[in-house]
C-alpha cells in the first residue's frame, strides 16, 4: 500500500478520509487493510506530492482546544426515545432545520445490498430520525466534507456531528473557520470496523432468517444504558414496510457488541485518540452522563431529568459552541455541572481506551480467517463454564453474597 508517508504507523489515521476528499487530484481512496479498517491509499502516477493531503489532516494536526466550559447535565425537552442518551443531538439539530439549516450526521444505507454507516445530509424533521442513535461502527463521512463545504459557501447554517476525529477531519479539510458551521462531537470509545460490523449483521440474518434494516443498538425499553438491541427485519426480497417485525435482543448474546464494549476490537488510532480528553474538536460536545446519580445526585432532584430516559452531557467548548448553545438549545433542559462531575463517569474525557491484551488475538483470528472464526473464538473463551455459573449466580444470589465470594476467590 503506497501511502507517500500519509501515516507513519495505524495509530496515526483515524480514516476519517479527509485526506482522500482533499486531493486536487482524486489521487488518493481509502482501501481497506488486512483487520477491515480502512486507510488511505495513494495512486502515485496521480500524485504531484503537493502534499495538502498531510496538511488538512485532523488527527495528526490535532485541530481542536481545551473545553472551555460551561458543562452541562441535558436532556431534549419531549420524547428522546431514539436517542442513544439525553437526546441533546436531537434537540440541537432539530432546532437548526426549523430555521432553515442542514445538518450531517452518521445514518444507515444499503450499500452492495449490505447495511452500512455513512453520513449523510438532511434539511428538515423527519430526516432526522435517521442520524438518531448510536451506529456502533466507522461511518464514512469524508465523502460528505465537499457538500458540507457547498452548504457553507451557498451561506446556509450547517450542523456537523460526528465522532471528535471526524469533525478534526472536516476542520482540517475546510482549512479556515465559518460562522454558520457548527461542529457537534461525541464522547467516543473507539470504532470497530464496517466489515466487522458486517459479521454482526450476517450473525442476526442467520438466526432470524430476514434481513436486517435497521439496528438500534441502545434501544431504551429496558432503560438507558447498553443492554439492549432493537433489530427491525424483513423478509428477504421484499421491499414494502408492511412485513417489518421488530425484536429485541439481549446485547450480551452478541459477539461483536461485547466486543465492542470490551475495547477489543477498536481501530489502531482509537487507542491513542487525542481527543479522549478535555482537549475537544467541536464547538460542542454530548455523550452520556454515566454516574450522574452518584456524581452528582443534585441534578435528579427536579424532575427533568430522568435516569431511565438518559441523560446527556454537553460540553461547550469555545465561545462559538456558547453562541450555538444559546440559538439552538431552546428544547434542551440544561443544570450546569463541573467538568469533573461529568468525566468522573466517562473514562473517554480523561485518556485513550486501554488495549485489552487478547485484542491481537482476535484481529489475528480475524486476519486468519473471517468474522465466523471470531464468533467461534469468543464462545469459547467468554461464554464457556465460568461465564456460565457467573451469569447464574448474578441471578440467585444477592449483590452482598456474590461480592463476598469474589473477595474469597480472589484471595
Ligand atoms: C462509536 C461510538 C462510541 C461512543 N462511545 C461513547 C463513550 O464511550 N461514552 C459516551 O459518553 N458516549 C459515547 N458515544 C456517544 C453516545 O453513544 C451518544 O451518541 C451520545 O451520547 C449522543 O447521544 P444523544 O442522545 O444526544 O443523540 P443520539 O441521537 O443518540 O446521537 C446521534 C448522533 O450520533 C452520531 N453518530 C451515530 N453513530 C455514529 C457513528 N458511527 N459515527 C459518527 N457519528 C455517529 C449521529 O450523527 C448523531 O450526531 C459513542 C458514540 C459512538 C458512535
């Protein structure tokens, strides 16, 4: 793979792609490697090494500052079912087309007849929809920077949101600043790639029979949090809504999404993410406000906000991010908190995810072989025995007893 020194090494490109969008001379693609996640490539009889490619990178020239407060617990004022947490995207973006803006955000699209995660645009309510919710899994978003960019320049309010490395990227293509652009990033732990993505969609058509069409994976009817996925299925061949049956699944039965939550299967850059910190891209920032019960109790008190619908924080980062705030966070209950209070809970505003020691594993399994070797692997090492007894005793035994033996255990 000719990159012309593009990224020294996987850590250092996040494939945010705004290197390839960039190019005068359509001379670099993203190619996927050996582990499926996809870096740039450089077709060397196009290139004229005017090297603009490595200046409007994002994560190598780490576009972005210090938050600068203030933070906030928040929470979309009206139904947030959708979202992933406190529906503070929704609010924000929703408030942004009312007044005749656009907003880019990651949706799901049928590529090759496969789901996949791009970003895509869209100007009124009801598209919307399609951006809400968490896609665990690399979105392809530099295909969108030149729109973004004819967005801008045609003078319309423009709404980015995407993982911190993203907006760093369109930053970095943009190459100045604009007055009607506002940039929205995520609290983020890391993505895994879209072909391993793509083995958890094969995993849910093989049990199920249908295809799958849309993937919810922080569905809220057990509550905020992660346990539950809701998958909306068809009948294969068919093209009409009205045979779409939707189930919910438990998380944990899933390989990729435990996976995924265990850090283990994340790209190379996400483990030495610059933005896992207070030092933030966007003018904004929202993620969930895990712990806010013990970190801060005060903000349930109240009543607007509610542990079971979830809660979002919201970082402002700059003075651009205040302005923002205060046009477009009309339907945003907001209670102001330290930034302390918020990254107490959310490991990902303090450093990078640690690399567990059996990722090499499963991305060698990967390499090897394909996603089914990975499923085979994890049953294995995580669903055998001890996983067992350990999933049982969490159902009989009380939190005091099963602490008392994991202490006896340990010793
Ligand atoms: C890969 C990933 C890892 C994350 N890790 C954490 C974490 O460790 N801690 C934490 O607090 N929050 C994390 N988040 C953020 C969290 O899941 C919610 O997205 C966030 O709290 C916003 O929720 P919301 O209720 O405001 O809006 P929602 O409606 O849930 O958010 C939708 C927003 O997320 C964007 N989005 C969804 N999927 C993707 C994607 N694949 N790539 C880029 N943008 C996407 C949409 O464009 C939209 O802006 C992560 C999100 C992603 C996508």
């Amino acid at each position: 793979m000719d990159t012309r020194g593009l990224w020294a090494s996987p850590d250092r490109c996040c494939g945010c792609g705004a290197c390839a969008a960039r190019c005068p001379r359509g001379a670099i693609r993203l190619r996927e490697g050996a582990d499926g996640f996809v870096f740039p490539e450089v077709n060397e009889s196009l290139c004229v090494d005017c090297g603009l490619c490595k200046r409007v990178c994002g994560l190598q020239n780490a576009r972005a500052l210090q938050t600068s407060g203030p933070w906030y617990a928040a929470s979309l004022r009206g139904d947030s079912s959708l979202s992933a947490s406190g529906g503070a995207f929704f609010a924000l973006a929703r408030a942004v087309v009312s007044m005749g803006g656009v907003v880019f955000g990651a949706a799901y699209m049928r590529d090759d007849g496969r789901l996949s995660v791009r970003h895509v645009m869209t100007e009124d309510e009801a598209g919307l929809s399609s951006l809400q919710g968490s896609k665990y899994v690399q979105s392809d978003a530099g295909a969108c920077f030149p729109e973004v960019e004819r967005e801008l320049r045609a003078g319309r309010e423009v709404l980015f949101s995407g993982t911190p490395c993203q907006v760093a990227g369109l930053k970095g293509y943009l190459g100045r600043d604009w007055t009607n652009l506002v940039t929205v990033d995520l609290v983020c732990h890391g993505v895994p790639s879209e072909v391993m993505f793509h083995g958890l969609v094969a995993a849910l058509e093989r049990r199920y029979g249908k295809r799958v069409v849309d993937l919810r994976f922080r569905c809220k009817h057990g509550g905020w949090g992660h346990s539950m996925l809701l998958v909306r299925l068809r009948p294969f061949g068919e093209t009409s809504t009205c045979d779409d049956e939707d189930v919910q699944i438990q998380a944990s039965d899933f390989t990729y999404y435990d996976l995924f939550l265990r850090r283990m299967i994340l790209r190379d850059s996400c483990y030495a993410c610059p933005f896992a910190s207070p030092i933030r891209p966007g003018d904004l920032t929202v993620g969930d406000f895990w712990g806010v019960e013990d970190n801060r109790p005060d903000v349930l008190l109240d009543g607007r906000f509610d542990v079971e619908r979830g809660i979002s924080c919201l970082l402002v980062n700059n003075m651009h991010g205040r302005e923002a705030l205060e046009r477009f966070g009309r339907d945003l209950d907001l209670c102001e908190v330290e930034f302390e209070d918020i990254a107490k809970g959310n490991d990902q505003l303090r450093h990078p995810s640690t690399k567990p020691t059996d990722r090499e594993l499963y991305l060698t399994t990967f390499r090897d072989g394909d996603w089914n070797s990975v499923e085979a692997l994890w049953r294995r090492r995580e669903r055998g025995v001890r996983y067992r007894v350990r999933e049982a005793a969490k159902r009989v035994l009380p939190k005091g007893v099963r602490r008392f033996f994991k202490h006896l255990i340990s010793r």
